[in-house]
C-alpha cells in the first residue's frame, strides 16, 4: 500500500482546521513510491547494482527506461546530463551524442525524455543539464595532439561538411535552445532555463567571439502544480523570509579528482534534488555517469535509480555508493 508523506501544510491551505484540496496542495503531498520496489521482484533482481535506496541499470536508455515502466515504478524527480553533442566518444555502441546531423541528436532526446514522462511522477520535475557546441566543418585534426583535452577525439560529427545551414562552419548549433523548445513542442512545462555560469570555463583557443562560459539547467514539468519545497534552496532574506533561488548559479566545473570525463558538480544537482524531491522520495538518472545524481542523493536520505550504458561507470557508481552505504552502516 502506497503511503502519504506527511509535510505540514502552508498557512493558507488550512481552512478552519482542515486542509483544503487543491490541485496545489495535492502536489505537495505526492504519494510515496513504495519500498518494495526496491527490496523485491524484478527491478532488484535485474539491476546491475542494487541496496535498500539504490539501483544501477547497465543498458541502452531506451531500454532500462521501458523496463523501469513496465514494472510500474514512479520517480518524484529526473535529475540528468545526457551526453553532450559531438563531445565525447564513450566507447560504447549505441550511444548518444556522436549522430550524424544535431536534428537526429535532438529528436533521440525527446524520446528518451517522453519515456521519462511515464516513469516521473504527475507531481514531478525534470532538470536537464546541456551545453552547447559549435560546428567546424574542418574534418578531422591532423596534428595528433590531444586539442581541449578529452574533449577532442578523431572525426566528431561536426568535423563534417554539413548541410549549409544549422550545419555550417563556425555555426553555434544552439543545441540546449533547441532541446528546449522541442520539450516544450512535446509537451512538457518549462518552468526555468537555469544558467549555469562558470568562472574557470575550458579555455578555448579563439579570436573572433567570446569564451564559452555558460551552460543551462531546464527545469521542467508535466503539469502546472508540482512538488517544489523553495527552504532548503531558498535565499535567506533579513527579515527570515525565504525567497526562491535565483536562475544563475556560478559554479566551477567538478575537475581534478573526478572519475568521469564529464562528471557533474554536485552544487548542480543540490536545487533539482533538494526543491523537487518529497523526503524519503525517488531521484533517477537515466544518463548517470559517475553517479554524481545518486550519490548526492543518498548522502541526503532519497532513493534513487540510474542507467548507464558504460560498464565502468557503472562500476564507478556503483563504487561510490557502496562507500556511503558502508559509512551509513557503521554509523548506525
Ligand atoms: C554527460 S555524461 C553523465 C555524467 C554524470 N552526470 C556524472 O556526474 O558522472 C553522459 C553519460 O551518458 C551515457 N550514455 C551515452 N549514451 C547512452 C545510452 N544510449 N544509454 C545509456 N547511457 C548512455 C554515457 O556513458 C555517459 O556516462
């Protein structure tokens, strides 16, 4: 039986000591997904990794999300940073982000983020982390020296000729814009394009524009009244009111000690977290990488979920949640 989380109830839906029913006050009181799911049955069983709060599914996103519906599981929150286009070449076949024109790019996305929509919760949100990319049209480098780092890989997508017009050389593809507007057309409520700004941005060797130094968080819902707690992510006003965060978040990028080429900063995945997921409730992850959306999360008493197709970041995953499960244990 699935249970109500008890939160207490704002001062205006109280009516003559009775909670009024509106659709807002439902949203905060979303129905927990229950436990089982996690214990027993098909989901733990399959699972490539799996505790009490957690479950790493290895596999294609379209396939692990199918079989996350067909057990019925519901997720209060989506928290993810798919695979940026013509970035990264993860090694894997089937990936995302190396297809041959941005449209397939994008059009791949909003298929992962409509199966997405049936495993998120009516009350839920989904924030999704993308940057952008330029076309180059140059081919591939020639020199053998490693360009930006790992960023730089033989013939990316936009190394090719093109179409002539998103395709084009010097072209900013405008991908986070377009994945938005294509959500929006599939229709999911954008509810904030979080600007992501970074003061130590990977130097990019050019003289004719600026640096890139930004990338965006969307914020977005299936329905107009949604789970959304502002206190923990709030700004403390003099007075002790709190007002909500504000749409830019300076941040470095995570680097260093990272375990993943494009790992999240946790201080991107704490507002999407902590204001859209319900205490106890269920964070996924489809693109989960090194499991920086799961870790945080169970480090903060949630559940959650992720899917990769990598088998080492799996591992990884699966590492670091190990690490904090066996701090729990000790602890207790
Ligand atoms: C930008 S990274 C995610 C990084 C993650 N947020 C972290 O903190 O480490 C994107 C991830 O998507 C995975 N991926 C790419 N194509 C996939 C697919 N078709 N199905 C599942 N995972 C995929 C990659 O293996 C990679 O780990």
């Amino acid at each position: 039986m699935a249970k109500i989380i008890p939160l207490p109830p704002s001062r205006s839906s109280v009516e003559g000591g009775r909670l009024k029913q509106t659709p807002a006050n439902q949203a905060l009181n979303p129905v927990a997904t229950p436990q089982t799911f996690f214990t027993e049955g098909e989901l733990p069983e399959t699972a490539y990794y799996a505790d009490d709060r957690s479950m790493i599914f290895k596999g294609d996103v379209i396939g692990e999300l199918q079989r996350l519906i067909d057990s019925g599981i519901q997720v209060d929150s989506i928290v993810t940073s798919p695979p940026y286009y013509g970035q990264r070449d993860y090694g894997e076949e089937g990936q995302m982000g190396l297809e041959a024109h941005p449209r397939q790019f994008i059009d791949g996305l909003v298929e992962v983020f409509d199966l997405c929509r049936r495993v998120l919760k009516d009350t839920g949100s989904l924030w999704v982390n993308i940057g952008d990319t330029y076309w180059s049209g140059k081919g591939a480098h020639k020199s053998g020296e490693i360009k930006q780092g790992a960023r730089r890989f033989g013939l990316r997508p936009q190394d090719r000729p093109g179409d002539g017009l998103w395709a084009r050389p010097k072209q900013l593809l405008l991908i986070p814009h377009r994945l938005a507007i294509a959500l929006q057309d599939d229709g999911w409520l954008v509810r904030n394009d979080n600007v992501w700004v970074k003061p130590n941005p990977i130097p990019d060797q050019v003289r004719d524009r600026s640096s890139m130094s930004h990338e965006y968080v969307f914020h977005l819902t299936k329905n107009r009244w949604y789970y959304y707690d502002r206190h923990p992510v709030g700004r403390k006003m003099p007075s002790g009111s709190i007002l909500p965060p504000l749409d830019t978040w300076i941040t470095n990028t995570a680097r260093g000690k990272s375990f993943h080429k494009a790992t999240f900063s946790e201080d991107l995945v704490r507002t999407p977290i902590l204001a859209t997921t319900p205490p106890g409730g269920v964070v996924l992850d489809p693109f989960n990488g090194s499991g920086t959306t799961m870790a945080f999360a169970r480090r903060h008493g949630f559940r959650s979920i992720g899917i990769d197709i990598s088998e080492e970041y799996c591992d990884i995953a699966a590492d670091r949640l190990k690490a904090i499960k066996d701090r729990d244990d000790e602890e207790a």
